[in-house]
C-alpha cells in the first residue's frame, strides 16, 4: 500500500465539503432509536440526504439508492437480525460503501454474532469510540490488534483512544478501507497513515448521539469520497463545530442546537485547513 500524501487528503476534504452541498446526496440509515432524529439533522446539516429504514427489504433496497449507507447496532430488534446482513450483502455486491457502527459491542448475543456475520462483507468505515474499535478487532480475529481492554462501558469508552491504535490499523488493513476512533482526540487511519484530530468540546459527550451522528456524517461525506478521506472530513467537521457550539451555548441542550447550526456552516477550506498531525501507520 502506498501512503496518501497530506496535500492531496486536505484538497479531498475540500472537495467532498463542497460536494456534499452541491449534490445532496442520500445516505440511508439502519440505525438505533435513541439517536436516529440527531443523525438525520446532522447529515441534512451537511448537505446530506437521511432515510431510515428498518425491514430486511427496505435495506436491500437502499442499498442500491444510496450513495453508502450507514449500519449502527445500537438498539437491536429481532428483525436486525435479518436486516442487517441483507443491507451488508446487497452493498457488497452493487458495491456501495456502508459504514459500520458497533455501538455497545458486548451487550447480549446479537451485536456480537451481527458484527462477525458482516465481516465477510466488510465496511468501508468503521467508526466507533475506542472501546468499540477494539472489541470489533477481537471479535473478528485481527490477533495484532489484542490488547487489554476492559471492553465499552455500555455504549461508552472505557479505553484510551491510543489504546486502539493497533486495532484501528488492523481493521483498516483487512477491510481495505478506514477506521475513525473518536475520542478528546481522534484518531483516523487508512492502515497506511494515522491522523490525529483535536477539537471538540467535552460537552459532545453529554448529548448522546454525537457518536451516531459522526457515523453518519461520515456516510454522507462516502457518498461523494473515498473512505479515509470521507472519515478524516466528518471528524474534521465535528471537531470543529464541536468547539464552536461549545463557545456559545449554555450546557448539553443549547449545544445541540448550536452543533447543529455550526455543522452547517463548514466551508470547505476550513476542513482542508484544519489542525491534524499525520504519521504512518
Ligand atoms: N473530551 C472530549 N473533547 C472533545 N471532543 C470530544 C471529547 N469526547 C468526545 N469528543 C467528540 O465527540 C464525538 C463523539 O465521540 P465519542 O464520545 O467518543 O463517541 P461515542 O458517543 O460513540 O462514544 C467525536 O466527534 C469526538 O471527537
Ligand atoms: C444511549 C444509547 N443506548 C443505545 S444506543 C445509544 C446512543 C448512543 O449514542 P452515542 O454512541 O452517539 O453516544
Ligand atoms: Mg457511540
């Protein structure tokens, strides 16, 4: 593999940016019931396009309208376990990306048989805290990545983001494509290159769906880019209308409102700009 130079990942970011409000490009959701209202204003404040589904039907069918779809297993019903699958496949084979968020990896039996069912129809992202991003690599055997964990805390870290570096490299490595693990600091990995992400506000973690909702911002931005670049652009995004909301709100409510608002006024040279550090992976 060959390691993407920074000038040209920034000038993908630009361009996905401007895109992704040229083109508003649909990017349908699977996606948990807590959080699904917060994930489709966050993709519409982008420039994206949100649907959600449910029904193994349904997924197979947005499978082929989206531009990539996004798969977050944080509240399970029965039918997931037909849906999910059928949305992985039908991706796999129109080749459309879809990006994976194993949100509360452990709890019960069926995010876990979910998780290592998809790996033979592997995500063009992963996104997940770091926890999340260490438990999938166990989970899918991905023995370099071992490391001790204590595994997530429901649906919260309980790990360093540093602690998943070496899973989120092996993940990229296998699935050819790249792993966001969010954190006071981020980290984004193609496998090749790691990026380091600063910004954000320690707030973004008394609204739930911060999490969710940068899995599928990070969906839109695959509509229009290749997968590390599409992962980078959405953690660049929220770092930095995280810490802007965080500027002008008075606690979790007004800052929800105001992420929002700021997520919507990203200009693409502000994404290519942004304060990240780059070393191989
Ligand atoms: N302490 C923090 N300081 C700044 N940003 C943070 C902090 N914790 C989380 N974030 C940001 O919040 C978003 C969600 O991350 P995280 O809370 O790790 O996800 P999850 O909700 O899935 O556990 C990411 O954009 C991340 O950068
Ligand atoms: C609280 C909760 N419980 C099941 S899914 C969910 C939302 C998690 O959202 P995030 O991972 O973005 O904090
Ligand atoms: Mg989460």
């Amino acid at each position: 593999m060959t390691q993407i130079a920074e000038a040209e990942l920034r000038t993908r970011m630009a361009r996905a940016v401007r895109e992704v409000r040229e083109t508003n490009p649909l990017a349908p959701s699977i996606t948990n019931t807590v959080t699904q209202n917060f994930v489709a204003n966050a993709q519409l404040a982008t420039g994206g396009s949100a649907a959600m589904v449910y029904l193994p039907d349904e997924a197979e069918c947005v499978a082929g309208l989206g531009g990539a779809v996004y798969i977050n297993l944080g509240t399970l019903l029965p039918v997931y376990a037909e849906t999910v699958p059928a949305c992985a496949r039908a991706c796999a084979e129109g080749d459309t990306p879809w990006v994976l968020d194993p949100v509360g990896v452990g709890i019960g039996s069926l995010r876990t048989r979910l998780i290592q069912e998809v790996r033979q129809w592997p995500p063009a992202i992963v996104r997940g805290n770091a926890s999340e991003i260490i438990a999938v690599a166990e989970l899918w055997g991905l023995n370099a990545a071992r490391v001790d964990t204590q595994g997530p805390r429901g649906v919260d870290a309980a790990d360093s983001v540093e602690a998943a570096r070496t899973a989120a490299v092996a993940i990229a490595r296998f699935t050819g494509g790249a792993v966001a693990v969010s954190g006071p600091a981020d980290l984004v990995t193609d496998g090749t290159v790691i990026v380091r992400a600063e910004g954000g506000s320690p707030l973004m973690c008394s609204v739930t769906g911060s999490g969710c909702s940068l899995g599928g911002v990070a969906t839109v931005y695959a509509c229009v880019a290749d997968p590390f670049t599409a992962a980078l652009t959405a953690t660049t995004a929220y770092n930095l209308a995280g810490a802007r909301a965080a500027a002008r709100c008075e606690g979790p409510g007004s800052f929800a409102v105001a992420f929002l608002d700021e997520l919507s006024h990203i200009i693409p040279e502000e994404a290519a700009d942004a304060p990240l550090t780059f070393e191989a992976a």
